[in-house]
C-alpha cells in the first residue's frame, strides 16, 4: 500500500486530480462495455446484460462528472460570488437517477428471462471477460476513493461509489452463473440479475440522497467543527470570546460564520489584527476553510439576533 506521503505529494495531487481521474473512469467504462458486451453476446446471459448496462450508465455518469467538476473549478464571478463548487452535488444527484434507471431496465429484463429460461453458450470465456473488467473498475474505484478524501470531492466520491457498486455487481453475477452452471438451474440467472438490480437501487438512492443534502446546504463533518471548535476556545480570552457559529459545506470548500466579541475600548485597527489572527488560525486547521467574522463590541448584539432571541428565547451559544 503506498505511504500517505506519495499520496499527499504535489506530483501525485496534480495526476490523481477529479479531472484526470474522471477522464480515466470514462476510458475504463468504455473498456467494460466492450468486454462485457462481448461476454453477453457470447453467453446470451440476462445477468451479464445486467452488468453491462450497469457499466453503460458508469459512462454516463462519469462524462457528466468530468463536467460538472470542470464547471466546479471555476472560480468566483459576479453571478456566483461563492464560486461554483456546489456543480458536484448535481452530478452526484444525476449519477443516483442513472443507477436508478439502469436498475429498472435489469429487472424488466431479468422478469423476461424468468419467465422464459434460455441455456447458457460459451459461459467460460464470457465469465473471463466479465472477471478482467470488475479488475480494472476495482483498481480505479480504489484510486478515486483515496484521491476523494484528499481533495474533498463529491462527484468523485459518487463515481468511485458507483464503480465499487459495478464490482460487486459483477462479483454476484459470476457466482450466480457458475451455479447455474453447476446445478442446471437456468432460473439461477435472472434471479441473480434482479438482486444485482435491487443492490443498485439502494446504491442510487444513496446518491440522490447525499446529492440533495449538498445542495440544502449541509453543515461541515463533526470532527471539522469540533476542531473548529476547540481552536476557538483556545483564542477565546477574558476580553474576547466567540458565539453564532455556523457552518456548511459546498463540495470541496466549506464556510464557517461567527461573531467575535472584543472590548469597546479597542481600536478598529487593533481589533481588525486581531480577527485577522482567529481567521488564520481557523485556515491552518482546516484546509479551503472560508471564515466569515463579524467584530462587534462586547455586549452589543445584532438586529437579528434580537429577533432570534425575541423568537425562541434561550442562552446564546458560546465558545
């Protein structure tokens, strides 16, 4: 396995980026569906089709996530002042309605299947080609998943969801006609196809769900804001301290808000040095972190906090 450090280096940053990687899952997508198109045709198994199709929609999926996370990488203008990240979550969203379409085609195929059993031809060679195309889904699903932590992307976090969903796929639909094989039992096939399709559905279903958490402006891991946390408690002082935190997250950048309280007495300038020092500090702990301070003196508060507070009356947040 290889260290984090190689992982982490500035040349390995630049080749295993969402853009070079998607490209990557677009080649290897057509690569499948050549293969297991070619197992199908020779075999003549509803399961293969299966897995075939599913591989078509990795196709799909991974050209509209190659566009997106272009589109995501633009950088702030006037029409989209806090930039265009949040283009990962629709193709996330897009990718789970594809799984969710393809799952719908493998079970009307496999009904058909069931209800009309056929023999299976040439089953050697097409489990062959079907075994080196879940290899190379299972080594690039492995590189997205890593190069996804490191660099903080949902749309290569879906696509490396859904070929890890194609692997298992494959897996199943291999062992479902090496016993049907086995034992005669032609009905083995399209029941295999259709439990590959409902393992689909739950996949699709996650994707659209993580999509729209996205896009309603999901708040920051728990681990990132309790270090946010913890590194605002240790800035907070008997002349300053910190309250009305609030976070989110928009695909590879989050945001936090918060209000800053310091002596009346202070100058703006030396108050301004100061937040400028809880804005650095809170970047260094978390990497593409955007704070958003508001300095007000202590004891005074804002007009919508009074409505808040007037509304749902209750101790303030502080840290």
């Amino acid at each position: 396995m290889l260290d984090e450090t190689v992982w982490s280096s500035p040349r390995a940053v630049r080749w295993l980026s969402p853009s070079n990687l998607l490209r990557w899952s677009v080649a290897v997508a057509v690569l499948t569906i050549v293969l297991k198109t070619l197992a199908w045709a020779m075999t003549g198994s509803v399961g293969l089709l299966s897995d075939a199709l599913e591989s078509l929609v990795n196709l799909a999926g991974a050209i509209f996530a190659l566009t997106m996370v272009t589109i995501a990488q633009r950088p702030a203008d006037e029409d989209h002042p806090y930039g265009h990240t949040k283009a990962e979550y629709f193709s996330a969203g897009f990718e789970g309605i594809l799984v969710l379409a393809a799952a719908l085609a493998i079970m009307w195929a496999a009904v058909l299947r069931l209800q009309a059993p056929a023999p299976l031809e040439q089953l050697g060679w097409g489990l062959a080609l079907s075994l080196v195309s879940t290899g190379f889904n299972g080594a690039l699903a492995w590189v997205m998943f890593r190069s996804a932590r490191l660099h903080r992307s949902v749309a290569l976090e879906g696509d490396a969801r859904h070929l890890l969903t194609d692997v298992w796929t494959s897996v199943g639909v291999v062992a479902g006609l090496a016993a049907a094989h086995l034992t005669g039992w032609l009905w083995l096939d399209p029941v295999v196809a259709i439990a590959v399709a409902l393992n689909i559905c739950k996949e699709g279903v996650r994707l659209v769900w993580r999509s729209s958490q996205g896009l309603m402006d999901q708040a920051v891991e728990p681990e990132v804001l309790a270090r946010i946390e913890a590194e605002l408690a240790r800035l907070a002082s008997s002349e300053v301290h910190f309250d009305h935190i609030g976070t989110r997250r928009a695909g590879q950048r989050s945001f936090v808000t918060l209000h800053m309280h310091v002596p009346e007495g202070w100058t703006l300038g030396h108050a301004a040095r100061q937040r400028e020092q809880v804005e650095a500090a809170l970047m260094q702990i978390e990497p593409g972190l955007q704070a958003t301070i508001e300095l007000l003196p202590e004891g005074a508060v804002t007009a919508m906090e009074r409505t808040e507070a007037q509304a749902q009356p209750g101790p303030q947040r502080e840290t």
